[in-house]
C-alpha cells in the first residue's frame, strides 16, 4: 500500500510503524491512534505529524494478541491531537488494579537534559520554550520539573545506553 501520507507536511514521511494511526489521527479520519512502541515506533510518527504520543510504563496496557518484537521493550502506546484526548485514553487503556489504583501522583518529573542537547538547536530550543509555556499544565499532572543527566560519569554517557539498548533489542528481536 505504500506511505501513509503525513497531512502535516507532504514532502516528509509520517514516521515508523505506527504511521499509519499518526496519518490517520492527523487527518482527522480518527481521534485516537493505537501502537506498539519498542523503541519509538508511536512516539516518531506523532511528533512527525504534530500529534501528542505516549509510550507508558511496560507492562501498563496489555500486549495480549500483539505480535512480539522484542518482549522486554514491546510496549502498547498512543496518540492524539490533544492532549485531554491522550490522558482521557490513558484513564482507560492503563491498568489501574491492585496497587496502581490508589498509587499517588507523581510530585516531580525530571526533564533528561543531555537527551534534549542531542536534538538540533532549533527543537531543543522550542522543547524548552513549550515546556516554559505550559508550565503550570505540567507541574498539575505531573509536579514539579526537574532536571537530570540521564548519562553521566557513573552511568555511562547516554549514546552509550543507545548503543546497548540496540543490542539488546537485537538480541530479542533475533529470538523471536
């Protein structure tokens, strides 16, 4: 069938394997879009459509029925236009048994500053700039920002952690 077109901008691709949902919630031929993120393949196709994407917590939204990639990392995400659609989706896609039901909200969020300078300057700039402006949206669902280093010293710099994660997603992948 070929690429799903991107309506944001029709001289790019759409994203990866969940472009097809972004092509379609872009368009406005649907509110929601379904996928399976293992390592990015919801979150690229939204941000390559304008579109809001959310891979949660593994093991959140059941994988029952789903072809595995790579199981450690297979994970069911989303997106939307807006974002009171993406959390209006999350209350009914996410588990909220046992002990996640009553789990209280998060009081910090932690921004991984060194992920943010590996985009180019133009995205790392208006990342910063939206997340100034929306500030008080943020700090209501998700508390207070913080900021982090993801790679450091003790951990090992973050191209480090890309380059294992691939192993390891290649090793799982080759498994299955």
């Amino acid at each position: 069938f070929g690429t799903p077109v991107n309506p944001r901008c029709v001289e790019r691709v759409p994203g990866g394997s969940s472009s097809g949902s972004a092509s379609a919630v872009a368009s406005k031929l649907s509110h929601i879009g379904l996928g399976t993120d293992t390592a990015g393949s919801v979150r690229v196709p939204g941000s390559y459509c304008g579109l809001f994407g959310i891979r949660p917590t593994h093991g959140r939204v059941s994988l029952h029925g789903a072809c595995s990639l790579a199981p450690s990392f297979d994970t069911v995400g989303w997106m939307a236009r807006d974002a009171d659609t993406l959390q209006k989706v999350g209350q009914v896609l996410l588990d909220h048994s046992g002990d996640r039901k009553n789990a209280a909200r998060p009081k910090k969020w932690l921004l991984g500053t060194d992920a943010v300078e590996l985009a180019n300057a133009e995205v790392a700039n208006r990342l910063r700039q939206m997340l100034s402006e929306t500030k008080g949206r943020w700090e209501e669902v998700l508390g207070e920002q913080g900021e982090v280093e993801v790679g450091n010293d003790k951990a090992g710099k973050l191209e480090e952690w890309i380059d294992i994660f691939r192993v390891c997603q290649g090793a799982e992948v080759w498994k299955c």
